[in-house]
C-alpha cells in the first residue's frame, strides 16, 4: 500500500495498471476541496495524458497496488 497525503498529490503522475480504453498514464490535475475546510479531501480530479479526458475518484483508490502505480511504466 503506497502511503499517500491528498495534500502533496497535485501534479503527481499515475500509472494504471489495468488500462481502460487504452488510457494507462494520468496526472493529477485537480484535488477537490471539500464544501467545508474542517471536512477530509476525498477526491481527485485524473488527466489522462494522451487524450486529456479527465475522470474524478476518490484519492485513496490510488493506494491499491493492484491497480495504480506512482509514476510512468
């Protein structure tokens, strides 16, 4: 399990490793903030790379390491 801060994860790049539509390297545009300041970050705003789609998750899928990698492969 990779050990994560929602605070540090702004521009920080993902490799996943389960590609969907052949979208395997993201960069993490956007950490949303939530509605209150007292409440926890819960999500992510992910670029893929090559096509610029973007997809919101929750920031603490990114510590299975089934799934997600720290960094490009």
């Amino acid at each position: 399990m990779n050990p994560l801060n929602p605070k540090n994860l702004l521009l920080t790049q993902w490799t996943a490793l389960k590609p969907v539509a052949k979208q395997k390297h993201f960069l993490i545009h956007r950490v949303i903030q939530p509605e209150w300041p007292s409440d926890p970050i819960e999500r992510v705003e992910l670029e893929a790379v090559f096509s610029k789609a973007t997809r919101v998750i929750a920031w603490r899928e990114l510590q299975d390491d089934d799934d997600w990698r720290q960094g490009w492969f």
